[in-house]
C-alpha cells in the first residue's frame, strides 16, 4: 500500500506587534534621552589609572591659559551658593545684594560660571544671546590671585549652601602652566580647604575621576 505523503505547509508569522513593540521602545528612548551639553570651558584632562564617582561636587575648571570657573550640577546649590556669597561680599560690592528674582533664576540655570563679583549683576542682566557670546569670548574667569581670592570664596560659599556635603574637584587643562594649579592649591587651602579630587580620563579613552590629591597643614 503506498504511503500518503502529507502536504508542507510554511508556517506563516505575523510579526506586525513585534514592529509596533519595538517602534514604540525606539519612541521612548528617544524622548526620554538627555543629551550631554556642551561644555563651555574647552578643557583636556590628563589621564590616571584609578577612579572614583561622588555624586555631589563643585568642580573648579583651569582652562590651558589658567583661567578659573566654578562648575555645579544642582540648581538648588547654585541659587545657596550665590545666596551666601552675597552675604559676604554684600557690603564690598552691593550691586550683588540687589539682583532680580529673574537674575537668581539665571544664575541658578547656568552650571559654569567664570566672572567676578562685581561683575555678576551686568552679567546676569544680559538676555540669552549676549550670554551665550560673552562665555565664548569674553568670560574672564573668577580671579584666584593673593589679593582677590574669589574663587576659593565661592568654594567656601558652595560649602556652606550644603552644610559640608559637597565634594570638590579640580578639573585642569593637560596644558596649563603648572604653577597656575600650585596657586590654585594654594589659594584653597589659604581658606582651610585641604581636601579635594582632580579629575582626569581614565587611560584608554573613558571617563574617570581620579582621587590624587589630599592635602593638610
């Protein structure tokens, strides 16, 4: 008796809900994605081999020609931090006691800020586009000399706005003089700040944030 072969049929797979699934995931990862800004300081950091990530710090930024700025991710702490240098330097400079709302509000969304106390209030009065130019071109940096010591008082400032939680960093151009970065040590550790990190890129092209340095009296 011959054998009843029975007939082959291709199995037929509908993969219309697969393609709404994954174009509904590529949807979200899209319009949840955060991009990195743009970093206003151009700065090449050396590299190190070790690393550590704090979650809150100030980070104080040394371009190659030795200009300083102050960097901070929390808006909260920015708006303290401006809060309590102007309760220090309020009766030297009293325009800085005067800012609008508006001009805090600024103030506290720009993460890199590199322009000294007397020149705060012009700066935090310039609509979008002169700000935008004048930190491509024209910011001066936050003075750290023996006679103006700015910068280690917004350190101090920051400090204070979060009751000593908040870390600091230094992050310097692989090309800046060095003795720039001796002063900048100097001048910290001048208002009793001795303990702080450098960051650097991890050798083999990541990130990384190296602790390097612990200095004391």
């Amino acid at each position: 008796m011959p054998k009843v072969k029975p007939k082959r049929s291709n199995p037929v797979i509908d993969m219309t809900a697969m393609c709404d699934v994954s174009f509904l995931l590529l949807t979200f990862f899209i319009l949840t994605a955060k991009f990195k800004p743009q970093s206003v300081v151009a700065v090449d950091v050396p590299t190190a081999r070790s690393t550590v990530t704090p979650d809150n710090m100030v980070v104080i930024i040394l371009n190659k020609e030795g200009k300083a700025f102050v960097s901070l991710k929390e808006k909260s702490t920015r708006y303290a931090m401006l809060e309590q240098l102007a309760e220090k330097y309020g009766e030297k400079y009293p325009m800085i006691t005067d800012l609008s709302p508006n001009q805090k509000e600024f103030f506290a969304l720009t993460d890199t800020w590199g322009t000294p106390v007397e020149d705060t209030k012009r700066v935090l009065s310039m609509d979008g586009v002169q700000f935008k130019e004048y930190q491509e071109k024209e910011m001066p940096g936050i003075p750290y000399d023996s006679l103006r010591n700015q910068l280690a008082d917004w350190v101090q400032a920051a400090r204070y706005a979060t009751e000593g939680k908040i870390r600091i960093a230094i992050k310097a151009d692989k090309n800046v003089n060095v003795e720039h970065v001796r002063q900048l040590i100097k001048r910290l550790t001048e208002k009793d700040i001795h303990r702080f990190l450098l960051i650097t890129t991890l050798a083999g092209g990541a990130s990384a944030e190296s602790e390097e340095a612990k200095k004391e009296n």
